[in-house]
C-alpha cells in the first residue's frame, strides 16, 4: 500500500496514512515507481528554525508486518483554572464568619465603653470633680425640691441662688453672698458625700446612712460662723432656731429620695443590671471576649492579612464610634429636648468622664488604623511576590 499524497509506502494491513491522513492505495505490480511531489521543500535555509514536531513516524525503507510505532510524544501541560464550586462555598462561608466576629467584637467594644462609663460615674473620685464642677447656684429652683419644700413666690425660671436669695430676705444676704457662702462652705462635701452613698449603692447595693433633716442641721450648724461673717453680725439663737424648722420642712422630701425610694421606682432588676455590668469582673471579661475574636478570626481565614482586616476595621470602628458618642453627649445632642436641670447635670458628668472615654476610644482608634495599614502591607508584598 502506497499514500497517493507523500508517497509513503505501508503493508496491507494499512488502511491511511500516519503522516498525513490520507487514503492509501494498492502498489501497482510491476509498474514503475510513481513520483510525487514533496510537501516540504528539499532545502531550508541554515537560518531559519524549524519547529521541532511533537511527533512522527519514520520512513520505512520496505514493507514490514507492522506499522511503524510512533515514537514518544512530549506532553505540555496548560493550566486550566477550573471553579470550584466547594471552594466557592467554602471562601462565602469564611467571609460571613467573618463578619460575624467582627461584628461580635464591634457590640462587646460598644459593651465595654458603656459598661466603663458607668463605673466611671459611679466612681468616688470622679463623684467629688462633678460635684466641684457642677454650678449648683445656677441650676433651676423651679425643677429641684426646693420649691416643694418651702412655700415661698418664687418665679419658675428662677435659679436655686435667686430662690435662696428670696428665702433669706430680710437677713441681709446679696446673691454673691450666698453663692461664695456656697462655695466656702461645707455644702459641698457634703453633697459628694450624699453622692458617694447613692454610687457605691448601685455599685455595690449597701444602703447609704438615711438622709434626715438632723443631717442638714448638722451641716447648717458646721457654717453658722460663716453665714454670720457673710451678714455681718452673728446668728441669734432665734435665727438659728428658725432655719432648724425650715429644715423640718424639708423631711418629706427626703424621705422621697431616700436610696429605697429610688430602688423602687428604677426598679430591682435595672439596678441589677447596672451593678452587674459596671463590676471590674465583667468589664474586663467584656474585653478579653473583644480581643477573643481575634483568635476566631484565625480559626476561620488563617492568613494573617484576613485576620489583621476584619480585626482592624472592627477595633477602628469601635473606637471611632465611642469617640463620636462622647462628643455627642458633650455638646448635648441627646438631651436637646429635656429640661434644664437634666441638661446640667449631663453635660457635667460628660465632662468628667470624657477624657477617660476619649484616651480608650482614641487607643481602639489609633490600634485599629495600624491593623488595618499592616494587613494594607501584606497584601501588596504577597501581590509583588505573585508578580
């Protein structure tokens, strides 16, 4: 059999050419040798670079039993990038968990800023700058239980250093005098104490010793020297006497404020709840879960870039966020619909607090920024060593 194409010559067993794939035919008997014309030019030029074929078959020089055996192709592999439809769902459920942990570290910073707050307010230390800080004298009468107490005409806007003022007339006593009679005095102290015992009674649920009219009189009696100098003669007994039965005046009201009155109208389980999250246990228990999240992160992704990105942003924003909300209650956004009083007295406990507040919401701040630039530069170094 004889390839009527490249002349090439095969046994009968053969049906087609190996080389080029067509139709073979019978030889002719006896007849002279056909010439065909060949595909590939008899010389190349020396310079030119023929691609080395993969495969071929050799020329037999006779006819022989069996087809020529092709010799041993070189295989090159092509990558194939094939979707995994596993890993697909393997690389969606990563990022929902972590999501989930960022967010469930997002809610306990949020926890922990809440919870550190109110064991700061509730905090002797800070008790005794609020109670120095806050302008009693300028606070509203009409909104106090001032004017429950006494019965005097004393105007609704009128301020508690107007109202004292009115109440004493007929002593001598100016509106300076009594507010640097105020300040001189033992009244402040007095009133961080009287504030000290409602803390440590939501800190810790210890009744504070019962507020009485004899404790007022204790305090009058501590400044009766410096009410005298104020006026400018010393108090007659019949003064003295008369401020005591003021003062008696005063015991409903006391009692109306008294530790377990307040118990019953916040209720027993909010001041439950109060004392169990401003406890030291459960604040820092609230920050050791925070930073637990990062170990969940780990568990889900393991690449420090993933961890160090879920984590950063999480930190960034919890600190961000309890920087904005102390800003907001500083300047009062939260209270511009209450009263004065309740405005006051907010405004200077933010004040207290607020640095406290700031250094750990600024430290969340600046620490998830830096996370987040580390987790920036792994990224590009693992894109340059791809490269």
């Amino acid at each position: 059999m004889i390839c009527p194409n490249c002349g090439k010559e095969y046994n009968e067993k053969m049906t087609c050419c190996i080389s080029c794939g067509a139709e073979l035919v019978p030889q002719a008997q006896g007849s002279e040798q056909v010439c065909f014309e060949p595909i590939i030019p008899e010389a190349v030029p020396e310079e030119v670079d023929l691609p080395a074929a993969v495969g071929f078959v050799r020329e037999l020089e006779g006819h022989s039993e069996h087809p020529p055996e092709p010799e041993e192709t070189i295989e090159i592999p092509v990558p194939v990038k094939n979707v995994n439809k596993k890993s697909s769902a393997a690389a969606a459920a990563r990022g929902i968990g972590s999501f989930a942990a960022a967010m469930a570290m997002f809610a306990l910073i949020i926890l922990t800023a809440a919870s550190l707050s109110i064991r700061l307010i509730t905090d002797s230390e800070k008790i005794s700058q609020f109670t120095s800080r806050l302008d009693v004298m300028s606070l509203p009468a009409a909104q106090t239980v001032m004017l429950t107490a006494y019965d005097y005409e004393i105007s609704p806007d009128a301020t508690i250093q107007e109202a004292i003022f009115i109440m004493s007339t007929g002593t001598g006593l100016s509106r300076d005098d009594i507010r640097d009679i105020y300040e001189s005095s033992t009244v402040q102290n007095f009133l961080s104490e009287q504030l000290n015992g409602y803390a440590e009674f939501i800190r810790e649920g210890e009744l504070p010793e019962k507020l009485t009219s004899e404790r007022l009189k204790e305090v009058f009696s501590e400044n009766i020297s410096l009410i005298s100098d104020a006026i400018g003669k010393p108090l007659t007994q019949h003064d003295i006497e008369l401020a005591f039965a003021e003062l008696d005046r005063a015991e409903p009201v006391l009692e109306a404020i008294a530790p377990s009155k307040l118990e019953n109208v916040v209720g027993e389980a909010t001041l439950t709840l109060l004392r169990l999250v401003s406890s030291l246990p459960v604040i820092i228990g609230e920050g050791a879960a925070a930073a637990a999240m990062l170990v969940v992160l780990w568990a889900i992704n393991r690449k420090p870039g993933k961890i160090l990105g879920w984590g950063g942003a999480a930190v960034f924003a919890g600190g961000a966020a309890v920087l904005i909300t102390v800003f907001l209650f500083s300047v009062q956004v939260f209270f511009s619909g209450m009263d004065r009083l309740v405005k006051s007295v907010a405004k200077c406990a933010a004040e207290v607090i607020a640095p406290d507040i700031y250094r750990f919401g600024g430290t969340l701040a600046v620490l998830g920024a830096v996370m987040l630039l580390w987790a920036l530069t792994l990224k590009n170094a693992k894109r340059r060593e791809n490269n």
